[in-house]
C-alpha cells in the first residue's frame, strides 16, 4: 500500500509538472518576451506604447471589444429562441433542427467567412441575384461569421438549461392563475440566468480571439488576433506580437474568472424534479416553426454554398461541375498528404489528451488526500479555457524555441502541435471526465482498499467501464477540435508539418478560394463521419451495458421467483436434518436482514444465508442435507482450522452455510471472494429464538438487530442495491490461507 501511496504522489506531481511545463512556463515566457524589445534587451512597457500611440493599432482592442460585444449579444438572442422552439413548442424534426445546429462545431471559422463571400460578396449568389451593392469585409462579415461559430455552443448550453428546468414550479404559477408571460419573468429567466452569463462569457471569449473570421473577411477592420498575425507573420516583430497577445489574453482571462464565480453560485439539477409538459399553442408553434427552420436554412446555406463553391471550376465564370479544388500541391506537397497530416496529428492529439485528462481528473476528484496539489491540479487543468489559441502558439515559439531549453528537440516537429492541441483543448474534456467521475459511489476505491487491490486495477476494472462514454466524448471532442483549429497552430507548422486547416489561409491569401473552400470541406466531412463513429461507439457500450444489466436483472427476477417457490423446501430440509441430527441453525446475512426488514428476500440478494455453529456440527448434518439433493458447489477449508464455509446449490437455490467459531464474547466467520482474498466477520454472540419465514418455523439471532447493525451499519433498514460486503464495518482482511 505504500507504494501505492507513493506513486499516486509521483504521479500527481508529474501531472502538475506537465501543466506547469506546457501552460506556465511558456505564458511566462511570453509575458517576458512582450517586455522585450527586438534585440532581446529590456525596454519596460514601451511594446504597448508603441501600440496605443498608433491609431490603427489602437483601434484593434475596441474594434474588438465591439465585434465580441455584439456578436455575444446576437448569439445569445438566437440561440435563447431556438432553443426554446426547441424545449417548448410542438413543432416537428426537433432531433433535425439540433443537428443543423451543432453543424459549425465541424467546420474551420474559416469557413464561414468563405460562405458569406460566396454568398453576398461582389459575385456572391445572392448579391447577384438580387443585384445588390454591399460589401461583407468589415465589422458585419465578422459578426455574421462568428454568429454561425459560436451558434452552436451557446445553443448547447442553453438547450441543456430548458431540459433541466423543473416543471412543478410552472404547474404551481398555472394553479395560482399566473399568466404565461408573467411565468416566463419569474420562472424561466430566474431559473436559467445563470447559464445566460454562462453564454455570454464563453461567447464573448471564443469571438474575442477568433483569428479565422477575421482573417477571411476583416478587410481593412484590424482585430487584436489579426494584429498578432500580422506582427508575427508579416514584420517578423515578436516583441510587439507578445504584447498585443497579452492584451488578447487579459479580457478572456477577466471572463474566466467570472465565469467560474458565476459557475459556483449556479444550483445544482434536482433529480426529483420532473419534464416539462409541452401544451397546446397554435400560435407559438407557428412562430418556432418559421423561426427555427428559417435559421436552420441559413445555417445549411453556409455549408452547401461551400461544398458547392467547391465543386465548379471557377466562381460564378465556369459553374462546370469539376474536383480540380481537391487536386493540387502546395510547394510539391500533396493535398491529400497534408490532409494525412492533420488526421495524424488529431488522432495523437486525442489520444494523448483523453490519457492526460483522465489521470488528472482522476487525481484531482478521486484522491482524497495531497489537497494543495490538488488544487494547483485543477486550477491549471481548467486555465487553457482563458488562453487563445494564437497566444499559446506563439508563447511556444519563445519557450521551446530556445537553445537552453531540453525540450527544444520538440520545435519543427508534429510533436509540439500534438502538445499544443493538447493544452489548447485541456479543460472542456477535464471537466467532462471530472463531472462523470463525481457520479460513481466514492467507496469503490475504499473497498479495494481493503481488498488489498491496486488502485490502478480498480481503475482499469472499474472506473474506466463506467465513465468510457465521457471517455469518448473527450476523445471525440479533442479529434474534432484539433482538425478545425488554426490559432494554435499557426505559428507552429514547418514545411515538413503542414496542416489542413492552416493551409486554408495559404490557399484564401492567394486568391484560390475554391481550393480554400474544398479544404474545408475535407474537414466537415472526415469530422462528421468521425462523430458518428464516435457516437455509434457510445451507443453500442451504452446499450451492451444496459441489455446486460436487463439481462442480469431478469435473471435476478427467475432466481427470485425460484427462490420463493422452493425456498420453503430448503427450510423444511434443513428443519428436518436439524431435528434428526440436534444441530441447530439460524437465518443470517441477507436472509436475516430480508426477516427482519422486510419479511422475505431483499430483492439483490437471492440465495439463503445459513448460520452453525462449527462445535455442534456433526457429519451427518452434512451427509443428510445432500442426500435430500443439496448439491455442493464450493467450500472453504483454512489451515490447521479446517471446513470454514460450505455453498451448496438445491433446485437453481445457492445456500451459503457459514461454520462461526466462539471467541470471547464474540463469533466469528469466514468467506472467500472470487479473487481469492478470505475475509471474516467478527459478530456478537447469542442464542436463538424462533421465528416462521415463508411460513416454515425457523431460527434467527435473539440480537437481531444489533447483528445487523454490525453487519450492515446504522443505515440497515433502508434498501441499498449497491452494498456491497466490502462496506460491512464488521468485516476485516483474514491473514489466515487456504488449505489445499
């Protein structure tokens, strides 16, 4: 045990270490560099001087405090609606409409900006077929292109709030006369206020230091995750680029922690409270049916204008249906390699991930002990949600790209995208383990505790099997992420390390839009096609675990049916092999506390527990009871002290006799579990008294209930399904051995 002990510390550090290594350690190093000036000397606050002197510059953080601004409010407003047409109405094709809604979640942000130029652009096929005479480049291009980004996950979010809305309170308003919009000020907006502060800081912070949409369609308006691709990029002023990427990380830092304080006052879902019965208004389900589907059919345009962009030879001149978009070269690579690329690069990004999500949430939410650590743990695993992407790729150019640093071999390499993604993506799939982790019973590591098993095969045999669809969800979460993401990587990729979705600027700055927009394409559909594997595979474990608990329940129900029909024959056999014999028994374990609490078998255990005493046994107590049919299954003989526990099976019965030894005041029993490991029970002694059960006179303890409450603890008399012997505060560890 203490060298369980032992590694779990090691590896708690090691954790904390990798986190403080892959986010600390290159923040600082950005913070440093940002202090800098371009030959490496010290020159105070003058980077950001410079930056605010210039008025084009200086416009770049309200430009973006603006866009972020407005795009939050608008989402917000859009999904507030569609997800109540959603929960609240009767319209048809709700399972359609949610999965319209998640499409963006698959797609570069990129790509919808290239939608809206294909649509409303100079030869946009609207602007053409309406003749209009507007430009998409500027402030509104990047508003309507990162609505559709941030759509889905505020939609998500606010989704899940209407569902777990409780429907007693509206049935109580509806009592008391209270009209429905009254209903809608005083229960609905109260009950999901905190999930709408939840949206508009998760809002407000994916738009503030989204690179994509502004990139395609900013045109002249310069945003602060532009600048930094700019003075990166294109002046080759790291300094500068540092600055303005703290500037990017201090307002998502602010709506972090505000989120978390928001977070911590939010109430926790009721598991009584009950579904919200949808009733019937004409009116309302004709609004949501034309609101949904109309923004359902915005969404789909963004999408099939692309996929059909890319299809023609050139837009709108040659509309020839051709592939020539997805055959090409960059710089005599192959599309399709670097397509392999980022496939590669998600697939090790995920895997490596979901492993390092898994043991940190584990170490942080199972492990009592090491608090500090603990906390430190946590608060660094949920830190990547208030670092853009551009600023953690760019603070990994300082920190890995120095010669002092052992970790340098990583630069240039697939190696340090994968770790980028990996921290870039940490905390959503942190805290989906995390939140699967709170729901097993806490006790299962205390059990094997005391089984004397390992920690790490609990984990394997136990935690893991009940928490594989957040485990797949995470996994899931980090493939999908790690193909569409181009602020993290951009600063990182060589020309041996090219990725898909970064080529995407490659091919939109040289003016080949087509190639931009089958590139995108290439991605929506090997993501889309992965999530249904992924969710095909959550299902099929879903299902196999409920058919095989349906399957072990209905079993359970025979064997309980069995166990009454034949149960009062297992009594009369042992009632008559008593008074042949003079060998008394009594009711024990399950089958006392089934007497006593409920006057017949608790419905998960089904077999017939059975007390002697080891002195008064005589053989031809055994010899009779199975030639009245008892078969034997299994015993248990210890050394040097002989028979200890008999199972016999009679009719599809199991019958457990446990032999008890007098020690003290006290008697003492023995069992082996299907690993091997012998246990014992240390009880009170006393007489018996008689009792009828099933209607056959029978024999208990005349300390019931204390036996019971020794067995079973104080809470004996409710019904617990998950009990398990291991939790018997009577039961200890045996150092006694088997007799072979």
């Amino acid at each position: 045990m203490k060298k369980d002990k032992l590694i779990k510390i090691i590896l708690s550090l090691v954790l904390v270490l990798f986190l403080v290594i892959s986010i600390i350690f290159p923040i600082f190093s950005l913070f440093i560099k940002a202090f800098q000036g371009k030959n490496g000397s010290y020159i105070g606050l003058k980077n950001f001087a410079e930056y605010f002197s210039s008025p084009v510059t200086a416009s770049s953080l309200t430009n973006s405090l603006a866009v972020s601004i407005t795009v939050t409010v608008f989402t917000i407003i859009l999904a507030f609606l569609f997800s109540y047409g959603i929960n609240r109405s009767n319209i048809r094709g709700k399972s359609l409409l949610k999965g319209i809604a998640l499409l963006p979640l698959f797609s570069p942000t990129m790509t919808h900006g290239i939608a809206l130029i294909y649509l409303f652009g100079r030869q946009g096929i609207i602007t053409k077929a309406l003749n209009l005479s507007i430009s998409i480049y500027g402030f509104w291009g990047i508003v309507f292109a990162e609505t559709i980004f941030i759509f889905p996950v505020l939609f998500f979010m606010l989704v899940l709030a209407f569902d777990s809305e409780d429907y007693r309170k509206y049935e109580m308003t509806e009592i008391m006369g209270i009209s429905k919009i009254n209903q809608f000020f005083t229960i609905t907006i109260p009950n999901i206020k905190y999930t709408l502060i939840t949206c508009f800081f998760s809002g407000f912070t994916l738009s503030f230091t989204d690179f994509g949409a502004p990139k395609v369609v900013g045109g002249n308006y310069n945003v602060l995750a532009t600048d930094i691709f700019k003075q990166v990029i294109g002046q080759q002023n790291f300094s500068m680029g540092s600055a303005v990427g703290i500037l990017l990380i201090i307002p998502a830092f602010l709506a972090f922690i505000f989120d978390i304080i928001i977070k911590s006052k939010s109430s926790k879902i009721d598991s009584k409270s009950t579904k919200y019965i949808i009733k019937e208004n004409k009116i309302r389900d004709i609004f949501f049916k034309f609101f949904n589907y109309i923004l359902s059919l915005v969404i789909i345009s963004f999408f099939v204008i692309v996929i059909l962009a890319s299809l023609v030879k050139t837009w709108p001149y040659d509309m020839t249906l051709s592939f020539k978009s997805y055959n090409f070269t960059i710089m005599g690579e192959s599309i399709w390699k670097i397509f392999g690329n980022s496939i590669l690069v998600s697939v090790f990004s995920a895997i490596l991930g979901t492993i390092l999500c898994f043991l940190a949430a584990y170490m942080i939410e199972r492990e009592k002990k090491y608090i500090i650590i603990r906390k430190i743990g946590y608060f660094l695993s949920i830190l990547p949600n208030a670092l853009p992407g551009l600023t953690i790729g760019l603070a990994y150019i300082f920190y890995f790209n120095s010669k002092d640093n052992i970790l340098n071999f990583l630069y240039g390499s697939f190696g340090i995208i994968i770790l980028a993604n990996i921290v870039h993506f940490f905390a959503t799939p942190f805290l989906t383990i995390t939140a699967r982790l709170k729901t097993l019973d806490s006790e299962y590591e205390t059990i094997s505790n005391i089984m004397g098993v390992s920690w790490y095969r609990t984990i394997f045999k136990v935690i893991i099997p009940l928490s594989i669809d957040s485990i797949i969800e995470s996994f899931s979460y980090y493939f999908i992420n790690s193909m569409i993401t181009i602020s993290a990587v951009i600063f990182l990729y060589t020309t041996k390390t090219r990725l898909i979705s970064v080529m995407m600027i490659s091919k939109n700055d040289a003016g080949d839009i087509g190639a931009a927009a089958a590139i995108s394409v290439m991605i929506i559909l090997v993501n889309i096609f992965f999530k249904i594997i992924f969710d095909l595979s959550t299902k099929y474990i879903r299902n196999r675990s409920y058919n095989k608990k349906r399957k072990d329940s209905i079993k359970k129900e025979k064997q309980g049916e069995n166990l009454l029909l034949t149960g009062k024959e297992v009594l009369e056999i042992l009632n008559k092999t008593s008074q042949k014999t003079g060998v008394k028994y009594w009711l024990e374990f399950g089958t006392l506390l089934g007497k006593i609490r409920e006057n017949n078998f608790i419905g998960h255990d089904i077999n017939f527990d059975i007390g002697i005493m080891k002195e008064e046994l005589i053989p031809k107590f055994i010899i009779d009871i199975e030639n009245e049919g008892f078969k034997r299954i299994s015993s248990l003989s210890l050394k040097n002290e002989g028979l200890k526990n008999i199972k016999y099976e009679y009719k599809g019965i199991e019958i457990e006799i446990f032999l008890f030894d007098r020690k003290d005041n006290k008697v003492i029993c023995y069992l082996e579990d299907k690993n091997g490991i012998i246990s014992a029970y240390k009880l009170s002694n006393s007489t018996l008294k008689e009792t009828k059960f099933m209607g056959i006179d029978t024999y208990i303890p005349r300390n019931s209930l204390k036996r019971l409450l020794e067995i079973y603890g104080k809470n004996f008399n409710i019904s617990d399904p998950d009990w398990k012997e291991e939790m018997s505060p009577s039961r200890y560890l045996s150092e006694k051995t088997k007799e072979i």
